[in-house]
C-alpha cells in the first residue's frame, strides 16, 4: 500500500492526528509540522478510517473522548487491520479505570492537557521502538519465565506478576535484541526519553527491581545478565522454546 | 430356659456403632449417626415398626436386615400363668410342709417315736423345701428374665440405638409392653431418620441458589425426608390453600405453614400412604421443617435484595465515574487548548501574562484532576503505577509549574543517588497540593522542601514547610479532613481536599502524609514518607 505524499521529503514520519476539537487539531497540526513530522489530521472516526484507505502513517495519535466513535473504538478497529503504533490523548490519567483498556490497544497515552514537549518526546520513542519488532504472543524464556509484554505481565513459576508500563517498555527493547547486548543509553531513552533529569541509575536500580520480580535467583540472574559497563542482555534458557521471533 | 442375650453379630455391631459416634455427646449424636448411614436398613425397619403391621406374635415378625439381633423371650406359657404357678408353689409348699410336721407330732404323740418314720418325715420335709427353693428360683428367673431383657432394651433406645427390637411370644401382658415398646422405638428411629435428613436437607441450602431453586429444592427434600407422595409448597398467603379432609383408606393429606415469627411466607402440603400413621410429634416434625424453609426462603429474599442493590450502586457508580469522566474531560479539552497556545506564544514572544494564563489553567487542571482523585478514593479504583524516580528534580518542576517566582524556595536534597519508588502523576498531585498549601498559608515566607532517607529502612523522608504562623492546635486533628480548610473564612479558596487527597494518595503508593509538630522557625511542615531504592552501584 501506498502513503499518502510526502511533503517534507523521504525521511519525515507521517502522524495521522485524529481529535473532535478543531482548535487543538490546528495547533498541534502546526507544531508537530514545524518538528518536521508529516501530519494529516481527522476529525473523527469515520473520517480516520478514510484517509488510513488512502496510505498508512507510520504512527495514530487519537483523541480519546470523540462524539460518535470514541478513541477506543477507533484504535481497536485500527489495530485490527494493522499493527499500528497508536498514541491515545486523554483526559483520563494513569489511575483511571479505562487505563488498562487504552494500554491494551494503545502504545503510549498522554494525559490532557499535555506538554507539548513531553508528547513530542512520546512520540519519538514511540517511533524509535519501531524497529524492536516482538510478536504480540508470549514470549518463553525458560520453565520458569514467560514474558507477556502485549498484557504488560510475565509468568513467572505460574504465577502472573504485573510490569509498570517502564518495566515493560525496558523488556521490549531488550527482547527485540534477544541474546544481544542492548546499551544502557538505550534503555535509558526507551524507558524515560520524557524525563528530562534521568539518569543511568534509573536502568540499573528498575534492572534490580525488574530481577525480583523474573528472577528465579535475583542474586544469579540467568535471564537479565548485566554486561559490564555496556549494558543489558536477555537471554532465554535450556528448556525454552525458540523465542527468537522470525 | 432361654435368656434373652444379643447374638454376637449383634453385640459387635453395637460395639462398632458406638465407638463411632462414642466420644461425643451420647443421644442426638448416636441418633443422628444411626439415621445417616442407615438409609435402607431403617426403611425395613420402620414398616417393621408399623404399629398397623399386625400383632402377630414373634415367629412371623423376622426382623430381616437390622443390625441387632432381637431380644427373644419365650417360651411361650402365658405371664399369668407363670406367676400362678409362682405363687401356688409358694403357698403350696409350705402348707405341704406344715401338715407333715403336723403328721410327724401325731404319730410321735400317739405311738411312741419310731425312728424311722422320724427320720422319713425329716427327709420329707427337708426335700420339700428344697424342691419349694428350686421351684421358686427357676420361676423367678422366668418371671424377671423378660422384664430384664425389656428394660436392656428400653435402656439403650435411650441411649441412642433405636434399632434394638424385642421379641416375645404369646399375647401375654408382656408380650404387649415389649409390642409397645418396639414400636416406641419404631417412630423415634423413624423420626430420627425423618430429622436427619432435614438437616441434611437445612445444611445443603444457600441463599445464593434463589428462591426458585430453593422452593424446588425443600420440596423434594420434604418429600424424601417425610416418604411422601407427593409435596408442593405455595407461597404467598397460606389461606388460598384449601385445607383437605382425610379420608381413611385413601393417601393422607399433610400440610405445614412456612412461618415466620413476623410472617407466613407460605405453605407446605403433600400426601403420606394411607398405611401411615401420622400423630402429633410427626405434624411437630413437619412445622419444624416448614419454618426451616421459611426462613431458607426469607433469606434467599434478602440475598436478592442486596444482590439486587449491589448491582443497582455498582451501576451508578459507573454512571457517576463516566459522568466525571466526561466533567473531566469537557473541562480538560478547553484548557489544554488554551495551555497550548498560551505556551506557543511565549515560545514566540515571552509575556509574564502569558505565563498567568499557562499556570492558571494549570492549576484548574489540577483541581479537576483533584476531584477525579476523590471519586476514584471513594470507590476504591484508585490503582498507582509505581515507577522509580529522582525526587529532587520533580520537586524542583512542581514548584516551577506553580508559577510563583516571588517567593523563594530552597530545596535540600541529603539522599543523592536515591531513587524514591511512585506513580509520577500521583506524586505530582501531592507535590502540587503541599506547594499551593505552603504558597496559601506560608504568609510570603520562604517554601523549604527537604529530602532525606529514613534512618528506619529504605524509605524517602521529604518535607515541605514554610516559616508561616502553621498549623493551629484546634485545627491539627482536621487538617487531613475531606473539606476542612485551615485558614478559615479569612482564607475562603480552595477546594479543601488538596490533603485529604495527597495523604490517601501517599497511602495508596505505600507511604505516608504526616503534618510535622510545630517547633520554633517552622510553619506549617508536612512530611511525606515513599518507598525508595537506595543508590544502585554503577553496573552497567
């Protein structure tokens, strides 16, 4: 399939930006423009489902509360044609009830009324972690660790343990790179690229904090091996199925 | 001559049954037990019992399939007549006796004692008495052998075996005594077994089953539990149920009210076999049963009742959460626009008004989010996602996003390296609410946050405090009260939730919300206690 044409040449990531408030669609329209993103916009539902007949963007940003179809709607029914990554904008915040249902479907969502840089910092990890293609299935590690990162969870011994949406977003990245060395630069940037004061004790102190949770040992780790003064590996151990996606 | 005695099988089965039910209180229990494993066993029994069943004596009546063996007594001479003879040889032998030593003084008297004949007369009368001793004894044994095999008999249906039976043969006035006793002990077995299984029947019931399945349930138990024909209950008024007249020979018509002490919730009826009998302790039984139900049905009613209005406040609470979402939302959608392009602008051309703008819509954003919060406490939906970060920076944002460069704000951080462990949208709320509150009631005095780790383990001590007049004594116990405001009608903003939301919150992440004494140079203090990471060595 085709996209739509690219007005700010090859290389410019194309938003389809779909909310029911005109004055917030121009503007936002406007800044992500002049952050040399190429952006179409739509009003609702239907009109989205349109202009994604037309050409895939590389990335949805959805308003979640829109007369007719809601934003949820819309990002499951995209879901269901593509795997597209999703943004949802929203007023409702993490403690809300919806949230787990936004999460379910949605990469990302950002609480209204947003920082703009905070958005645009969502939005380029977001894109960034396209590349790290994991299967939306589970992902086995060994008899005692299975990882269901589309549910935010893992299985470990048999018992369901939740991941913060950073826990998550850490182990993606690491399991897009499988048995590879993945640096902590970058698992700084996938986990907390809109906080601006981390630092690389974010990664080694949640890293700790991730081993209590999958760790059968998290003294030995088998699964999440430090390498030292790089960064962080994955590995899968005997009596995995191979998890390595195709 | 044959005592009455248990056959072995008998005795051990009695050993057996009462070393089951042995230890614990003796009757009911044993009762109870007795009824439970003996489904078939006492069926037989009971129409063995039948006081309809014919009066023929012993021989005919075996007593199949019971787990004692009867109490015979024979043989068969009449209780009349063994105590005639009883007393005959009593009188007789010593009048017998009298007149040989009448006889023996005569011819001593008459004729000169011949030795002889003396000694004739003593043997005489020294058999006499002898045979009179063991005439007497072996009457005795016939006479008391039965009244002691009865009175076993009696004593252990009162201890709790109500299958012991006695058998006796003839139509003498003690084969009728042992008739009634068996068939005492019939109907307490078969009244045992009826209880039995009614609470049997009470134990199986829950209000969770509903009314319906609760109705259908209690009229097959009164059915199995009573060998009726047939069982229906009605509810409603028990009145609308025409009372049936019984017509002998044809099935019994039984009938119960389902009563409460408050009120009838309706009535059991149904039909027994015209061969049963039916007296007051049967129609007793069957009331007990009935008002178990009624009470079974009453409480399947309340069940409902607040099933009925959990669903109903579950609902409106739904409603009420996506009404505030929606609140939520409508105010949120302007004020992001207005934020978005007041913060465009002074990209383009710094303004301090401006900046009013971005902080006031801000700050009623916040409130929006505040009332969010409350709701969400309230009903519990409030569910943090704990993440590690640096307290020091975030502290430094909220006091920014405040907006009140006038003031001076000095913040100490003694926990370098730590990370405390929080949601960060929560955290915010709270950061924001102490700010406004040290801002509100610091009387232009310098905002002091302070972080530290706790001596106690791995937590974050962070405190913020202004150098105001604090907290006033009266006002300490309230000041985490939903609506309370610390100022009084002198300080008439806010919301008055922004503590008791922030200390719920720090509750809800694990932690704490403490107002701090007052001591010399310090206002209002509030400490916030989280859960926190100590320094990570550099790893990676």
């Amino acid at each position: 399939m085709t996209g739509p044409a690219r007005g700010y040449g090859a290389t410019s990531p194309r938003i389809l930006l779909v909310d029911d408030d005109p004055n917030l669609l121009v503007l936002l329209a406007d800044q992500l423009r002049a952050d040399g993103f190429d952006v179409q916009t739509a009003r609702d539902g239907d009109e989205a489902l349109r202009r994604l007949r037309s050409g895939w963007p590389d990335l949805l940003i959805i308003d979640m509360m829109m007369p007719r179809m809601d934003g949820l709607t819309l990002a499951r029914e995209v879901k269901a044609q593509a795997d597209l990554p999703i943004i949802v904008l929203s007023a409702i915040d993490t403690a809300d009830s919806k949230a787990d249902l936004v999460e379910e479907v949605a990469e990302d969502y950002v609480t209204k009324p947003y920082h703009y840089p905070e958005l645009r910092a969502r939005i380029g990890r977001v894109l960034r972690r396209l590349g790290d293609k994991v299967p939306r299935r589970d992902l086995v590690l060994g008899p005692d660790l299975v990882l269901e990162l589309h549910r935010r969870a893992a299985t470990v011994r048999g018992e369901s343990v939740p991941l913060t949406p950073t826990e998550s977003r850490l182990l993606y990245a690491l399991a897009a790179n499988l048995g590879q060395t993945v640096t902590t630069e970058t698992l700084l940037d996938r986990g907390w690229a809109d906080t601006e004061d981390a630092d690389p004790s974010y990664v080694w102190v949640t890293m700790r904090r991730l081993r209590q949770k999958i760790e059968p040992d998290p003294n030995h780790p088998v699964h999440l091996v430090t390498v030292r003064g790089i960064g962080y590996r994955l590995v899968g151990v005997a009596g995995a199925e191979d998890p390595v996606p195709a | 001559m044959t005592d009455s005695r248990l056959g072995p099988d008998g005795s051990d089965r009695r050993e057996r049954d009462g070393g089951r039910d042995g230890g614990r209180d003796g009757g009911r229990d044993g009762g109870r037990d007795g009824s439970n494993d003996g489904g078939e066993r006492s069926h037989d029994g009971g129409r063995d019992g039948h006081p309809d069943g014919g009066r023929g004596p012993g021989g005919g009546r075996a007593n199949r399939g019971r787990n004692s063996e009867p109490q015979w007594i024979g043989p068969s001479y009449s209780f009349r007549a063994r105590l005639t003879a009883g007393l005959i040889a009593g009188a007789v032998v010593p009048l017998a006796a009298f007149g040989l030593v009448l006889g023996a003084a005569e011819i001593a008297r008459s004729g000169g004692l011949d030795s002889t004949v003396g000694g004739l007369i003593v043997f005489a009368l020294a058999a006499a008495i002898i045979l009179a001793v063991v005439f007497g004894y072996f009457l005795a044994g016939n006479l008391t052998g039965p009244l002691r095999a009865i009175a076993r008999a009696v004593e252990r249906v009162s201890a709790g075996d109500l299958s012991v039976r006695v058998e006796v043969a003839g139509e003498d006035e003690l084969a009728r005594l042992v008739e009634s006793h068996n068939r005492l002990a019939a109907d307490l077995e078969r009244r045992n077994t009826e209880l039995g299984r009614i609470l049997v029947a009470i134990g199986e019931t829950s209000p969770r089953d509903g009314q319906e399945r609760l109705v259908a349930h209690a009229t097959a138990n009164a059915r199995s539990a009573f060998e009726m024909i047939d069982a229906a209950i009605h509810l409603g008024d028990p009145d609308e149920v025409p009372i049936e007249e019984v017509v002998p020979g044809e099935a019994r018509p039984v009938r119960a009210v389902l009563a409460l002490p408050d009120e009838r919730v309706g009535v059991l009826t149904g039909h027994l076999p015209a061969t049963r009998s039916w007296d007051a302790a049967d129609q007793d039984l069957l009331e007990l049963f009935a008002s178990e139900v009624a009470v079974a049905i009453r409480n399947a009613q309340l069940f409902e009742q607040v099933r009925q209005q959990t669903e109903r406040l579950i609902d409106l609470d739904a409603a009420k959460d996506d009404f505030l979402r929606g609140i939520s939302h409508n105010l949120q959608t302007p004020l992001t626009s207005i934020r978005a392009y007041a913060e465009q602008l002074t990209g383009e051309r710094p303004d301090r008004r401006l900046a009013i703008i971005t902080e006031q819509s801000e700050r009623l954003s916040r409130m929006v989010r505040q009332l969010l919060a409350v709701s969400r406490l309230e009903a519990g939906t409030l569910r943090p996602r704990l993440e590690v970060l640096a307290l020091a920076p975030r502290l430094r944002h909220a006091w920014e996003a405040l907006g009140v460069a006038d003031l001076a704000f000095e913040l100490d951080d003694d926990a370098p390296g730590w990370l405390a462990v929080a949601d960060p949208d929560q955290l915010d709320q709270v950061l924001w609410a102490l700010f406004d509150n040290a801002v509100k009631y610091g009387a232009g005095s310098e905002v002091r946050a302070q972080v530290r780790p706790d001596p106690a383990g791995s937590r974050l001590l962070l405190t913020i405090s202004d150098r105001g007049p604090g907290v006033s004594e009266e006002a300490r116990d309230s000041v985490f009260e939903r609506y309370a405001r610390g100022g009084g009608p002198d300080h008439p903003e806010g919301t008055g939730i922004g503590l008791y939301v922030s200390r719920e919150l720090c509750r809800a992440m694990g932690g704490s919300l403490e107002l701090e004494p007052r001591g010399p140079d310090l206002g209002g203090a509030f400490t916030i206690a989280l859960p926190a990471e100590p320094p990570a060595a550099a790893e990676a």
